[in-house]
C-alpha cells in the first residue's frame, strides 16, 4: 500500500502466470497473494521466483517427508512494513502432481532457503479442485517457500502393527500401532488371553516375530477407533495389507473392525484363506491360502451405499502381487466404527500367525502398491509374482526386475522409509521362518553383511535350474556342480555377505568341505573365467561360505565335487608351483594348490632347483629341539586322514615334517605327522602330541628322496598304515589311536 501514488492492492497475482482474476494459465503453477490482516502505508509483499521447475522432485526435503515430492520451484520473500498474515493459493492446473488427498500437501516456509532443516511446515486449509488454499500465513521478510506436493508413503498408513516393533509381553500384553490413529495399541490384559510371542523358531516368518493366536482364547483389541477410511461423498475407500501364517484348517478371521453382532458386518478384515471385507463387501481369492502357507494378501477397496454394482463397488484383490479377484458389489452393509480385534470374530476365536498388518484411508496407485509390496516381500522372503514386473525400494526405484530368475527371490536389505532392515532372509518357497531348509528344496540363506545403510539391497533369484548335479559347464579340473543358478543384484553396497546352502533331500557327490566351492561369473558361463570360493564348512548336509564378495550382476552356482584327488586334499604343496621368493632367492610364500592355505616363512627357506628327477624341493634347515626358527606357517588349520609327502632329512636328528604349533599336553613331541625322533632317526612318526605315538622305519629317509604314505582312520590297533614307496611296511604303536592332527 503507497498512499502517495494511491496504491492499495490487496490481492494480485503475475500474469506471467495468471489472468485479470486471477486464474491460473494452465500449467505455469499461478500463486495468488488476498485478504492481508493489516494493510497500511508503506506496507508490501513482493514474491519472486528462481525459475526453476515445476515439476516434482525428491530431494531438499524435511526429514519427516524424505520419501515425498515437492515442487522445485522456490518463491523468495520480500516484506517491508507489516501485511500482517495473508492467504495464498496455489494452481496445480497443468501440473503433473503425485498427491491427491489433503494430507499430501504442504506449504514449506525457511529462512535460508535450504528447506531439508528448519523449515516451517503448513497444512493446506483446503483444496478447491487444482487449487491449493493456504489461509492466515505469516511470511518472514527474507524468507524462502515452496510446497510439498507428496507426502511420504509409508507415514499416511492410519493403521500399522508390526510384530518385529512396539510389542510389550510385560504384564498387559500390548502391540502398538506405528500408524497415524492415535491410541490405537492392541491389547489384552488377562495373561491366559495374550497370544504367544515368537521371536525365535520355525513359528517365525523369514527370522521376523509372529504372534500365535492358538484358536481357544487368544485375543487382542483396540479401543473404538475412529472411521478408518477415507470418504468421498457415500463411498468409501481404502487399502489392506496383511502378511500371515494360516494354521487352522477351517477358514477363520484374521482379524476384523466389525459391528460385534451375530451375525457381525465387517468394517474390514481377513480370513486366513484370503478373502478380504470392506464394509461387508467381499473379494475372493483364485486361489486360497493353504494349511501352513505365509501369504501376502493385500485389496483396494470402493465401496458405496448406492449399491450399483459395477458402479460404485469395486474390490481387487491380490495374492503375492498376484491378481487375485476383481470383485464388484455383494452386500453393502454400512458398519459403524468398532474396536480392531485379532483373535476373535463372532463369538469365535481364531488360530492364526500373523506378522504385519497395514492399513491405508486411501486407494494406493498400482507403483504405490508395489512399493509396500517390495517392503513386505523383502522383508518376510515372499517372492512376488512375476506380473508386477519389478521390485521397488521406498522412493520407487527398481531394485529387482529380471524375469528370466525370478524364482524364489529374495533378499537382504534396508530402507528408513519404510523401516525395513533385514540383514538375513531366505526364501519361504524353499525355506523355513529361521533360515532351516526344506528338504530337497537347495534352501539358500544370506546373512551377516558387513555393510548395511540406507537403500543398500542384495537380491537373489534362480533360473530354476535343476538340483540334480551336472558334469558341464565348470572350470577345469572340477567334477560335479548344482544345475541351478542364482543372479545377484545389487543396490547400494551391502559389503561381503555369508551364504549357506542346505543340500538335505539332494543327492551330490561332495562328503567333506573341501569338496565345496561356490562359483562366481559375470556372464554365468562358468566353463570359464569364474571366481572360485572354498567352502567354509559343510555340517548337517548345509554348506557354507563366509564374507564372500558378490558383484551386482553376477551369477552363482555351487561346486559339489572337486575334479580329481588332489583337489579334495586339505592341502597340497608342490615344490615347482605356487612359491613366492624374495629377491635373494628365500621363499617368502609357499601357497596351497587348493587355495585354503597359504604359507607364510619364518626365518630362512629356500628353493633347491632339480632336486629330483629335474624338479624342484624346498629347503628348511635347523637345529636342536622345539620350535624351529625357520619354518613355514599356514592360515587355515588342516585336518589329515591320510597324507602323503616326498622328502628326505640330511640328517640323523630329530626332523618333523608337518606338525602343529599348538602345544598340546606335557609331550615334547607335539601333533605331527612325518615326525621324527632324534634317538631313532629312522623312524616316521605320527602323534597326537598328548600320549598316542605310530611309526614305521625308514632306513633311508637321510639318504634319498622316498615317498611317504600314512593312513590314519585305523579303528584298532596299530590304528594307522603306511606304505613306503607304495610298498606296504609295518606300523608300530605306542600308545592309543592316533587324534588327527590340526
């Protein structure tokens, strides 16, 4: 207002933007300032903009709205004298805008323009078809404002119980709901009522918690809740979300918003084989939950008191992300708001496991409902159907999408929009709620990443591929490998991770460890160019492999038989391979032909070139008892039934050839095997280093190279064999069997 040049504009608008009355032009996001509470002389308001896009994006956000969509345009503030608060409307004509309730929009008001901290956030007062009303605003001089156009997806849930949070057993059992209805925990006061609380076991979902609702008393509930839904004239709308365990083998109540009658009209609920309600109107399933399935059911719902079929009634129900039933009109009934029961419906009380059940008073666009499908697959190893075409993280992001492996896929991950952080999963197709394996299913379990932030997700799927094993397609000099094979894909960067393979109910050829390998192939031809990985132990019929490096993109598949003897060693040194020299010629690194050890010098060794027959031998030379000063020391400790070597000693003195740095009881001897004895020089001795010795004499072990042949799985007396040469030869036993070296 100038009183001077008569100026007393109270309401105005560019019309760059806009129009005489302030319409906007379609598409240039038109913002109207009106109705200032104080407008004297010399007071003004003046916005400007930086010219930057209308369209949506998802960055510069506060931290409440990480996950949401704001418009990339920001209005600067210019404020002399005092308006007072004003009114402002924006125009989203033309816009491509995500949000379409009243909760989605915001009016972001900061001080330095920088709105991801300290930004003043302001509800919209009212949407008037594409225009946003915001009344009785006060606007900083200097002050930056923009508007938020999405809110996050998985803060408008006004129902979310979850069993991995908010569960109290202490006393009142209580589950809290992490959505937007205040005061709406679930709970039972009475101990022989409260479900059971699994947090360990097969009565797990994919190493989640479960509630157990045993079918007799168990019950939960919340006081009255307020109308769940979001209304649009007579209709409602809304979408459910459920992921449970049917255990009953009658179709029973999940759990329900009903009118407690009997009979009783449901608000909403589940039955365990499927079916969803929304105010009594019904979907089916095409196909039911089974005795002991997990399943992850979800539905849109409209539905509306003018019961026209077709019209104004429509349910879509789907399974796994799988379509289920599209289902129009049954039976309307309008039923008042009531407590949410678990456990019980009609009198009758239910026999369920359940883990996570969400609500939304909206109908959630196809890409929103598969992101909350991702989080729940991921998070419960439920492999979605193929038809929803690709996994999505929160911000919706493609995080799985090949159809050629999509076959019990799964995966580790994490997400803070939708608090997903889930550090080890298997698939339920093949596995179980805590990681054990079906029997000939070839269960694959991932845990243990050494790195998981924020969007990091390590996802697996199969080509499925036979379990039988297979002769083709392998490096040289491996036997058998699993026809099946997996493809990594990641996001982010989840560091190395453990995998486990449980072989139960699968025929393979591999008996110990060292007969695993896994296989890693960029292309997935692994004839050629594969990682090879050792196995880290095989127990149980379950192989695994510790803090392996997987790219994204790669394929894996599982070794079961080495190719020939030698790789089934636990170790094997050869003096003409695998040996690292220092500059002076002294071996620094002698590594194993098999790659589980490598060994490290210790004072001096060196390299004898034709030796033997125009080989090479490596040298060690010392003196005295004890520990020798110069040696060689592996990584891995080994295990030794039968062994082999090829050596002589130089000397009439005590020489051992293999032995163990662990000291083991009072003997001065210690675990060996090739050992020698000073008062005895031709004796080859193997010992548990405690009170068990075997040798046999050979009578030129200092004169020639001889080959040396033990076999230590005797059962009796003299517990162990020997051959020199090839030729059999007497063992001697002083003491019990022999206990494998290490």
């Amino acid at each position: 207002m100038d009183n001077v040049n008569g100026l007393n504009q109270p309401q105005s608008n560019s019309n760059n933007t806009g129009t005489g009355d302030g319409t906007g032009q379609s598409g240039l996001g038109n913002l109207v300032l009106k109705n200032p509470s104080s407008l004297n002389d010399g007071d003004f308001l003046i916005l400007g903009h930086d010219n930057g896009s209308l369209a949506e994006q998802g960055t510069e956000l506060p931290t409440d709205f990480i996950g949401g969509k704001r418009i990339g345009r920001e209005w600067l503030i210019k404020q002399t004298g005092d308006v007072g608060t004003v009114d402002l409307t924006f125009d989203l004509s033309g816009l491509s805008i995500s949000g379409s309730e009243d909760f989605d929009f915001k009016l972001l008001i900061d001080a330095d323009g920088d709105f991801s901290a300290g930004a003043t956030i302001v509800d919209v007062t009212n949407i008037n078809g594409d225009l946003l009303e915001f009344n009785g605003l006060d606007l900083p001089d200097g002050s930056y404002l923009t508007v938020i156009t999405k809110k996050p997806l998985f803060s408008i849930a006004n129902l979310w119980y979850k069993a991995n949070e908010g569960v109290s057993t202490s006393g009142t059992f209580s589950w809290a709901n992490s959505g937007t209805i205040p005061n709406a925990q679930a709970q039972q006061i009475n101990a022989s009522q409260q479900p059971t609380y699994n947090i360990s076991g097969t009565s797990q979902i994919n190493f989640n918690p479960t509630l157990t609702f045993d079918g007799v008393d168990d019950l939960i509930e919340t006081p009255v809740l307020p109308d769940i839904y979001n209304k649009e004239g007579r209709g409602e709308r809304s979408t459910q979300f459920a992921v449970y365990r049917r255990i009953s083998t009658n179709p029973v109540i999940v759990y329900s918003i009903d009118a407690a009658g009997t009979p009783s009209p449901l608000h909403i609920g589940m039955t365990d084989d499927g079916r969803m309600y929304q105010q009594n109107t019904v979907a089916v399933p095409t196909s039911t939950t089974a005795l002991g399935e997990v399943a992850l059911t979800d539905m849109t719902a409209v539905t509306d008191s003018t019961e026209v079929p077709g019209t104004f009634n429509s349910l879509i129900l789907n399974k796994n992300g799988a379509v289920g039933a599209n289902e129009f009109f049954v039976s309307y009934t309008d039923v008042a708001p009531n407590p949410l029961r678990i456990g019980r419906y009609n009198g009758i009380f239910n026999q369920v496991e359940i883990a996570e059940l969400v609500t939304y008073p909206i109908i959630l666009s196809e890409s929103e409902r598969r992101i909350v499908q991702s989080y729940l697959a991921l998070k419960y190893g439920i492999s979605l159907d193929t038809s929803v075409n690709a996994y999505l993280d929160g911000e919706g992001n493609q995080i799985w999408s090949n159809t050629n492996y999509w076959n019990d896929v799964f995966g580790i991950g994490r997400d803070d929009l939708s608090g997903l952080n889930q550090p080890q999963s298997n698939s339920l197709n093949t596995g179980s709620g805590d990681g054990t394996g079906q029997s000939g299913k070839g269960n694959l379990v991932i845990s243990n990443p050494s790195s998981l932030d924020d969007k990091d997700y390590f996802i697996v799927g199969h080509d499925n591929g036979s379990l039988a094993e297979q002769a083709t397609e392998l490096p040289s000099n491996y036997r058998n490998r699993i026809g099946r094979e997996w493809l990594v894909q990641h996001s982010g960067d989840v560091g190395t991770v453990d995998l486990s393979f449980d072989l139960s109910g699968i025929t393979v050829s591999g008996t110990i460890t060292s007969d695993f390998v896994l296989l890693i192939d960029s292309d997935g031809d692994f004839g050629n160019g594969a990682t090879i990985v050792n196995a880290s132990n095989f127990t149980n019929n379950v192989v695994t492999f510790n803090g392996v490096t997987i790219p994204d993109g790669h394929y894996i598949t599982l070794v079961t038989k080495r190719g020939f003897i030698f790789q089934n060693s636990s170790l094997w040194l050869k003096a003409d391979d695998g040996i690292t020299a220092f500059g002076n010629g002294n071996v620094s690194i002698w590594a194993d032909q098999n790659g589980i050890n490598s060994l490290t010098t210790r004072g001096n060794v060196t390299v004898n070139p034709e030796v033997i027959n125009f080989n090479e031998s490596v040298r060690i030379v010392n003196s005295g008892d004890g520990l020798p000063a110069n040696r060689m020391e592996g990584t891995t400790p080994i295990s030794a039934v039968e062994a082999f070597a090829i050596y002589k000693t130089n000397s009439t003195t005590q020489t051992s050839l293999i032995g163990s740095t662990v000291n083991v009881g009072s003997s001065t001897t210690g675990q060996v095997i090739f050992g020698g004895q000073s008062s005895n020089p031709n004796r080859v001795l193997a010992t548990d280093g405690v009170n068990s010795r075997q040798f046999y004499l050979n009578s030129e072990l200092s004169s020639k190279f001889t080959l040396n042949n033990y076999d230590l799985s005797l059962s009796a007396s003299p517990f162990s064999s020997a051959r020199l040469d090839g030729a059999s030869i007497a063992v001697s036993n002083e003491g019990e069997s022999v206990i494998i070296p290490n």
